[in-house]
C-alpha cells in the first residue's frame, strides 16, 4: 500500500498590473508570489481573509486590489532552513488579483521585487521546481485570453 503524504498548503497571488504581475525574492534568494502557508489557527477563517493578512504582511497597507479566482493550483517541495533541514512539499492555490490603486512596499523578509511583463517573462531565470510549473500554467492562461 502506497503511504499517503503530508503537504503544507499555501495561497498565492499573481498580482497584476498594467499586464505585468509581481513577484519578490525572499531572505534566502529565492523568487516567490505573494502569499504564503496557512496556520493552524487558519482552519475557519476563509480563505480571502487569509489572503488579505498575507498580502498585508508582505507589501504592506499602502494598496488596493481586487481577488480575482484560481487560476493554478501548484505543488513545490523545497528544503527548509529549520533545524536538520526537512524536505517539506506545499500545496499552493494560485489566484488572480489585480492592482488598483497604490504602491506595494515589501517587508523585511524579501529584498527585492519585480513586475514582470507576462507576454516575455522567461520563469526559468527565475522559479525551479512546483512554483516554475504554476507560473508557466499562469501564463499560458493569461496569456491565452
């Protein structure tokens, strides 16, 4: 009998604007969306407002943006910095959102953003593993309306 796995889940969001979306390098240099694991302390409370602590967390109060759907749905493993260094795999649901109005700050646990133009970006530069999949599924459903 196959063992079942244990996944992390995630919410991410393509946040877009003027047909470039934002992603961010994170404290141990990797690119990243926005976004983030659910808590335990997560379990009743919906997913938007889940959504909503992230975005604040991550680029701050200064903005505006509209939830858009799913548009992937993304499985990453990655090793963590935690002691022993565990293997972990996080299932990510990806969602559309759309800037409206503001100026996105990052906070101190990423050094660096970008908006990266969905009709040339090369993910590859960029993203490995389950979040290069997710971001190639994204833009090719972007990319195809």
């Amino acid at each position: 009998m196959d063992e079942k796995d244990s996944y992390f889940v995630a919410v991410k969001v393509f946040l877009e604007k003027e047909g470039k979306f934002l992603i961010m390098k994170d404290g141990f240099g990797q690119w990243d969306i926005p976004g983030g694991r659910l808590k335990k302390s997560d379990s009743d409370i919906p997913l938007e407002q889940i959504i909503a602590r992230k975005m604040s967390d991550e680029l701050g109060n200064k903005f505006t943006y509209m939830l858009g759907k799913p548009i992937v749905f993304m499985r990453h493993e990655r090793v963590e910095s935690a002691p022993g260094n565990p293997t972990v795999r996080i299932f990510a649901i990806g969602y559309q959102a759309t800037l409206e109005k503001g100026e996105v700050t990052l906070s101190s646990h990423h050094t660096e953003m970008l908006w990266a133009n969905r009709s040339n970006f090369d993910p590859k530069k960029y993203f490995t593993g389950g979040w290069l999949k997710g971001v190639q599924e994204y833009l090719k459903a972007r990319n195809s309306e």
